[in-house]
C-alpha cells in the first residue's frame, strides 16, 4: 500500500509537504492502547495469576510488598532492550500506577475527587493507622484490616490488583540494556569527560528523558566548589550543621598523625563558628549495622551488589560565602557514636584509626584549581559523599520527613478534627495527593526503584528508614529553630557568610509568612468560638493521636497548650507540604540525572585503606559508578527526572492564597479575608525577595547559557506546590 502523504494520487496531499521534524521529545504523546497492547504482549498486564482459585474458595495469597519480610526476586520478563525502549516503558508504567493507586483511594472517599463530609466517627473508621509491622512507620491503612486475604468476590479480590503493581513496575527492566539508543555511556569512550560530553549530546538533541538541563552541563561539575555549594543550594539544603568539637579534635588528630600540617592551619585560622561538617556517620548505628560490617545490598541478576559507606565531610565556610571541603572519611568505622534522645552524637574526640581519612590538597577556596580534575582519590572520596547524601536526602529528608510526616498529620488530624474547625480548614488543602501518593511509595518505588539502587539491603534500608521517623524532632525543625541549631544564626543571615545560603533566608521569611497567616487566623476563631487551645478537646485528640503508640508515634510532637504552640505546630504542617518539600524535591532533576554527580550506590566496595584509596585512578572512579548495570543508572537518572515536573498553576501556594482570599470574603469573614490577602501579598514579596537571595549568590550554579543571574529558584512561589502531590 503506497504512503498516502507522499502520493501524488491522493487528493488533498502534495508531494512538496515537508517531512515532520524527527521524533525527539520524551513529551510526544503515546497512545495508551498500543502501549497497554505491548505491555500486555511482555507479560506485564495485571491478571488473575495470584488467585487462579477466585471460584473456589480463594488461594494462599503474600499480600502487598513489604518491607519487613522476604520477597520471592521479582521474574525477569525482558531479556534485552534499549535504555531508550526501557526508560519510555518505566514512565509510563509509573503514571499509570500513580493513577490507579489515585482511583483507588478516590474510590474510597480519601482524597476524595469531590468534596466529603464525614463526622469524627466516621472519619476514624476510613483512616486507621497501620501497625508498623511492614518495614514503615505507621500510616493510612487504607484497606479494611481483614479484607486484604479475602478472594470470595471480586471485589475484595480486587485489592490484588493492587499488590500486583510493584511486580509490574519491577518487570519493565530487562536483563540487559543495549546500547542501541540513548544510553547515557558507551562502550568505547566511558572516561568522565567522556560521559559528560554524551550528555551534553543528549540534551542537545532533547533525547529520551535528557529534555532538561543539567549539572553535567558545567565543565567544573566535579570541582570543590560545585561539590560544597551542593550542601547549600542542592536537592538536600537541610542537613548541613556545624561542626561539634569533638568532630573538629578528631579531624585535627587524625591529620596529625598523617602529617597534614596544611590542614591544622587551616582548621586553626578558621574564625569560630565556621566549620561545618555533612555527618552520615550515623547509618550503621541507624541502620542497626555493627560499626565494623560494610553496608551494602543483596546482590540481584539486574541490579548487581551495591555500596555505601558512612561518610563524613567536614567543611570550612569563609566569611565572603564561599563553603570549602577539609577532607572526607569515606566510611566512619569508630565505635563513638551513641544515639542522645533523637541524635546520633560523636563521643570521642582522638584519631579516627579505624576509617580511611583524606585531607583535602586544596586547603582554601581561593588555592590554585590546577590539580582539581586529577585528583583521583579526592574526587573518589566526594563520590562517597554525594551516594551517602542521596541515601540521607532520599530516604531521610524527602520520603520520610516530609512524605511520611505529613502522612502522619493528615491520619492524625482526620481522626480528630471536624471538618469545619479551623485547624482542618487551613490544613487540608496541603494534603492533595499525598496519601495516594505514598501508597504507590510503599508498595511500588521504594521497595521496586530505591530498593534496587540504593547501597543498603532490605532490612538495612528499612531500619534506616524507621530511625529517620522516630528521630524526627517537631520543634527542633521549626525553621527558625533548626537554623540556629545547625548554626546558622537568623539574626545574621544576611550576612555576606551566608550568601550563598539562599534557602536560609528564603525559608526564615516563608515560615514567619505562613506563621502570620496561621495566627491571624487561629486568633479571630478561637475569639469567636469562646473557647482556648487548652481546653479545645479536638486539638487534644490531634495531640494523643501524634503521640500515641497506637497512633503515629511521633513522641517528640508537641503539647499544645497555648495558641502559640498550635500556630507553631500547624505553620509546620503547612511548611512540611509546601515549601520544605518543594525544596527537597525539584532540584533533583538537575543535580541528578547527569549520574556520575549523584550516584545512589557505588558498585564497588570502598577502598579499606588510605594507601589503597590514594592509588586510585579515574578508571576506578568509572568502575565504581552503576555502568555496568544499566538498569540501576537508569532509574537513578529516570526516577529524578519524573519527580521534578514542573507544578501547574492550580497546584501552586499563590493559587491556594488566591482561593482561599476569595472564600474569606464570599463568606464575608473580614479577618479571615485580611489574612489571606496579606499572606498573597507576601507571597507577591517573596517572589521578589527570593530573586535577591538569588542574585547575590557569589557562587554560580545556573546551567550554562542561562540569561541572569537567578540561580536558586526553586522556591519561586509560582513553582512552590501547595502540597506534596509527587
Ligand atoms: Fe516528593
């Protein structure tokens, strides 16, 4: 049959009508039925294989993935195929599945698509807490306790299909990526400089998922500079804490012992209050690891064994802004480090024997760069610490400090507030998605996705996972707490120190905007409702189910007595949703899918002595990166680039400011009506504000080519999602 387009015979169609341009973005659309018909055709369509028997009476079932327990290895369905064919397969599986996991919970009314108006008692039958029996801290329990093993009808049967979605996800990877098409390394070429310039081809030419750009884009991706700045303004702002004397004394014993006089000057004209430290050194014990036993995974056909250390980097941030690495151990192995309430503390203040410590050669900002490309082993000892920062931002700071936090708030406060008091009402329109959302988490990319790239195994994973949960301090990480804490003092900020800090100041203004918001508001109904926080028993429910065993077991959160508190704790809720987690998560696009910056595991085990780690050459480097299992640099590369999705203007926080003005005043409630246009004028401000923060960055971290010099946008309350809705 001739090509219609191209014959002259056919009416209406012109040989001269040019040829559409080639198919180059990820966005093209994809017809869902051809993609379901190929789906079904690799054996990944949903079916009744887990319960053959459904007519007679059922069939032994292992219910949904679970951290807790052992998993049959998930069957390898594809053989071979393209890291293009593989990436296009894993995107679409993923939506489809945040799809049905969204229908599910709409199904039941959680999240619901159209408004609902439950009582208390009928909210606490729809929202149970789960046991915590799973690998993961309490959460929604959203299918009724029971029903999950019956298959005497197709309804309940239907929950399988459920359980059934991780193995789907898990089966879109093949044994083998060819590199046919887009893969991101080569067969010949696979030198550092060499996987950075096909990158840089990639996104040129805007293939697969390369449709953003990246930090593989700057030549001087690898530098200290670019290392350390990452620790202020990369995906993870939130962990970087000033140094302890005993950190600071067991670094300078150490460097003694090697001879790194260069190092103790260094350390010693540093003015107080200006070395900084990232401390991983905690995983073992937070993983329940011995100190001395290597982290790593279980070792799979299509995802290799892989590797973390417990790193630590200790930094110096110079008066004009501009944050310095020291020197790395790139795996903590003393027995020091004893868990104080919710830290994990350093006790000893003598030479780290016991762990292999490099000292950088560039002992200040401003020395010569010369050396900077070839230093192997210190570019090997950043690699270390950028797999444990992923671990920790994540696993820690993304999934469980904000995903499964606010969970624990939206459990806790259906089951206890009406849905007309005030607390609900400025609460719930940060909750949109969020439960669904980590539904899909549990049962589908942590346990299919992280799980297969992170350098943990299972149960390792799992108690990591938990102890970030139990460790969560509430007011600690009030923001204004939490950056004194880590030392940066609020009354300085503005200082010249903290320039390239933008998230400090960006963040400081956020919180006291939301906080104004919340008062205003709190103030004028707790005045109308004649009533006070104390005596307000459904505040007092919010606070038992928090803190209850039975509950979220969040013990740190607060008694809340006062109106001061309750604006606090609920400012917190709302800065969880938005801001915090918007920082957190839309950067990681651009610092993680060039792979080599951010590697989720190392694929080797780490170098067990200086002298061993000082012969390392950059083909060690290549060696220890996921090449070899393409699989694992893929969804390393992948899952980043599907979370950072732009957020649409009916998602933003200026959108919920506008709604909620405009329902203030509808219902004619003048003070409500006042907050609310006060807060979108902040946000007005903000915008402006956070573009200053930017612009006095004397650091650059903007792609190449970018028109300015507004380099941290990522707080833009434009961008900023009104809730944790991917
Ligand atoms: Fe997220």
């Amino acid at each position: 049959m001739s090509d219609p387009v191209s014959s002259d015979a056919t009416p209406g169609f012109s040989a001269d009508l040019p040829t559409a341009p080639p198919d180059v973005s990820s966005s093209t659309p994809i017809d869902t039925g051809v993609f379901n018909n190929r789906m079904r055709g690799l054996g990944l369509g949903l079916s009744r294989k887990h319960f053959p028997s459904l007519d007679h009476g059922g069939h032994p079932f292992f219910g949904a993935p679970n951290l807790a327990k052992e998993n049959p290895e998930d069957k390898i369905l594809i053989d071979e195929a393209s890291f293009e064919d593989t990436a296009l397969r894993l995107k679409l599986t993923y939506q489809q599945i945040l799809n049905k996991f969204g229908s599910l919970y709409d199904f039941f009314s959680v999240d619901s698509s159209v408004a609902t108006d439950f009582k208390i008692h009928e909210k606490r039958k729809l929202y149970k807490w789960s046991d915590g029996n799973d690998g993961y801290p309490p959460h929604l329990n959203i299918i009724p306790p029971g029903d999950e093993t019956k298959f005497d009808d197709i309804f309940h049967a239907s929950y399988s299909f459920y359980f059934q979605l991780g193995e789907m996800l898990a089966g879109v990877f093949p044994s083998i990526i060819t590199l046919i098409s887009g893969a991101p390394w080569s067969l010949s070429s696979n030198t550092l400089s060499g996987l950075q310039q096909i990158n840089a081809n990639l996104v040129d030419s805007k293939k697969g998922i390369y449709t953003e750009a990246n930090i593989g884009l700057r030549e001087d991706w690898y530098t200290d500079e670019q290392f350390a700045q990452q620790h202020l303004t990369g995906p993870n702002p939130t962990t970087i804490t000033l140094a302890s004397e005993n950190w600071i004394n067991s670094f300078k014993a150490t460097a003694e012992a090697q001879g790194k006089e260069e190092f103790i000057k260094a350390i010693n004209k540093a003015s107080e209050g200006s070395i900084y430290i990232q401390d991983y050194s905690y995983f073992r014990a937070a993983a329940a690891v011995s100190p001395t036993a290597d982290l790593s995974s279980d070792k799979t056909l299509r995802f290799g064994k892989r590797y973390t250390g417990a790193s630590v980097a200790l930094f110096v941030l110079d008066n004009d802004g501009k944050l310095h690495p020291l020197a790395i151990v790139i795996d903590y192995k003393e027995d020091d480090i004893k868990k104080e309430d919710n830290y994990f503390v350093k006790t000893t203040a003598g030479p780290m024997s016991n762990s292999v410590t490099i000292f950088n050669q560039r002992t200040s900002a401003s020395d010569s760069t010369a050396t900077e490309a070839e230093d192997w082993p210190w570019r090997y000892a950043k690699t270390c610490i950028q797999v444990c920062d992923w671990h920790r931002h994540e696993v820690g700071i993304h999934l469980v400090h904000t995903h499964l936090v606010e969970e624990a708030v939206i459990v806790g406060a259906e089951r206890s507030f009406k849905n007309d008091h005030i607390v609900y009402q400025l609460l719930n329109p940060h909750w949109l998605k969020t439960l669904s959302l980590n539904q899909a988490a549990r049962e589908t990319l942590v346990p299919k996705i992280i799980l297969n790239i992170a350098g943990m195994d299972k149960i390792h994973l799992s108690n990591y996972l938990k102890t970030e949960y139990y460790t969560f301090h509430w007011e600690d990480l009030y923001i204004p707490n939490d950056l004194e804490r880590r030392g940066f003092p609020i009354s300085k900020l503005n200082d010249d120190k903290f320039r390239n800090y933008p998230y400090s100041r960006n963040m400081v203004a956020m919180w006291y905007s939301i906080r104004r918001f919340v008062e205003a508001m709190l103030t004028e109904w707790y005045a109308c409702e004649k009533t006070t926080v104390k005596d307000d028993e459904q505040v007092q429910n919010w606070v038992k189910e928090m803190k209850d065993d039975m509950g979220a077991r969040l013990t740190s959160f607060p008694d809340i007595t006062t109106l001061d508190q309750l604006v606090d704790a609920v400012t917190m809720c709302i800065h969880i949703a938005s801001p915090q987690h918007t920082a957190v998560n839309y950067l990681q696009e651009y610092y993680q899918v060039f792979v080599p910056n951010k590697p989720s595991c190392l694929a080797h085990p780490l170098p067990k002595s200086l002298e061993e780690l000082e012969k390392l050459k950059e083909a060690d480097i290549i060696k220890t990166l996921p090449l070899d299992k393409g699989n694992v640099w893929l969804m390393s590369a992948y899952i980043p680039h599907l979370l950072s999705m732009l957020v649409t203007e009916e998602q933003n926080i200026k959108t919920y400011a506008r709604t909620e003005l405009q329902y203030r005043k509808d219902i004619q409630d003048k003070a409500g009506a006042k907050a609310a246009q006060t807060f979108l004028d902040d946000l007005e401000k903000l915008q402006v504000e956070f573009q200053k923060n930017s612009a006095s960055m004397n650091v650059e971290t903007a792609p190449p080519g970018l028109p300015g010099t507004s380099q941290y946008t990522v707080m833009d309350p434009r961008k900023m999602a009104v809730s944790i809705l991917i």
